[in-house]
C-alpha cells in the first residue's frame, strides 16, 4: 500500500526451500560424516539453542550419518526438535 494510490498484489516467488530450524550447512571432504554449520539464522530455533557458524554436527537423533542424503533424511524424519550432536 502507498499513500495516494490503490493497493495492488504483487506475486512473491522466494528462492530455495524453506529452513525449517534455522541453520545452512556444507560439507568438507575432509570431514567425512560432519555437517559444518554455515548460517545460522538469528531468531530461529537453531539459535535460540545456541548453535553457531562453524559447529559441527555428528549425529542427528543419536544416528550418524554417512553423507548429506543420509543426513537430509534423518533430519527430516527426526521431528520439530531434533537431537543434534
């Protein structure tokens, strides 16, 4: 809305997937097995917990992982508070 004109809608198209606790994370293939935790939303529950930039993860749930997909899936099926180590 502005002022002196009419309201109109505007389409919004956002880009990538949802995050759904709040963190990004990449791989180093120095580290097989890990998730190193690239961003780490402000406000989200990942930062309410306390992760940072820069931690690792080993284990989702008490399972670890192998690489990403692995990692995707237990995440994913792990729940709104999944147990991170």
């Amino acid at each position: 809305v502005r002022r002196g004109a009419e309201s109109i809608d505007v389409p919004v198209r956002l880009a990538g997937e949802p995050v759904r606790v709040g963190i990004r994370w990449r791989q180093d293939d120095a580290e097989p097995g890990v998730m190193i935790l690239s961003d780490v939303i402000s406000g989200s529950t990942a930062h309410e917990a306390g992760l940072h930039v820069a931690d690792r993860i080993i284990s989702v749930g008490g399972r670890s992982f192998e690489d990403e997909q692995e990692f995707r899936a237990l995440f994913q099926n792990a729940g709104r508070r999944p147990e991170l180590l």
